[in-house]
C-alpha cells in the first residue's frame, strides 16, 4: 500500500464508502463489482460510479490489491487513523503555540 494520509470525506463518497466498508470490508472484490453496486445501490450513472470509487481510490479507502482487485478498509481501521492523526496534528500545533507565548 502506498503512504499517504487519509483525507476526510465528503458526505456523499462517506456515505458510499461507509456501505461499501460493511458489505467487502477487508476482503478482495473488483472494482467493476463496485462500481455496478454502488450504480444500483444509490442510484448513479456509471460514470458518476467509477468516479467516487476512483476517488475512494486515491484518497486510500479503497486499496489495489492486484491487477483486477481492489480491498475496501474497514471502518474501524481507517477511522482510527484519521482519528490519530488528526489529534497528532491537534498536539503538535499546540505545543507550537505554547512555546511561542513563553
């Protein structure tokens, strides 16, 4: 997998990527297989589809395990990520501001 932070999501891609993480998560599935499900579940075009699986992609929610295959992260794990570095950042930031007060 390569190294890069999460980003937060918007509501839209949290809600399909939310979905997606409870029905495959941890488990190989094409992307196809993706793109038509979250055409039928939530009622897009295809290419609007391919799109927010796409962008799942580059933001590190959904991880290429081959050639064909993709793996959606658990909530849990990608949660407790943005979570811990988010107040990584949130400690860092204010041990700055304290020492420039001093």
């Amino acid at each position: 997998m390569v190294n890069r932070k999460l980003r937060w999501l918007k509501k839209r891609e949290f809600v399909i990527y939310a979905h997606l993480a409870l029905r495959h998560g941890g488990t190989a599935v094409s992307a196809t297989d993706l793109v038509y499900e979250v055409k039928k579940t939530f009622g897009t075009t295809i290419r609007t589809a391919k799109n927010i699986v796409k962008r799942l992609m580059r933001a590190g929610y959904i991880v290429k395990v081959d050639a064909n295959n993709v793996r959606v992260r658990t909530l849990d794990d990608s949660l407790t990520e943005l979570v811990t570095s988010y107040v990584s950042k949130r400690r860092g930031r204010r041990k700055v501001n304290l020492a420039n007060r001093s």
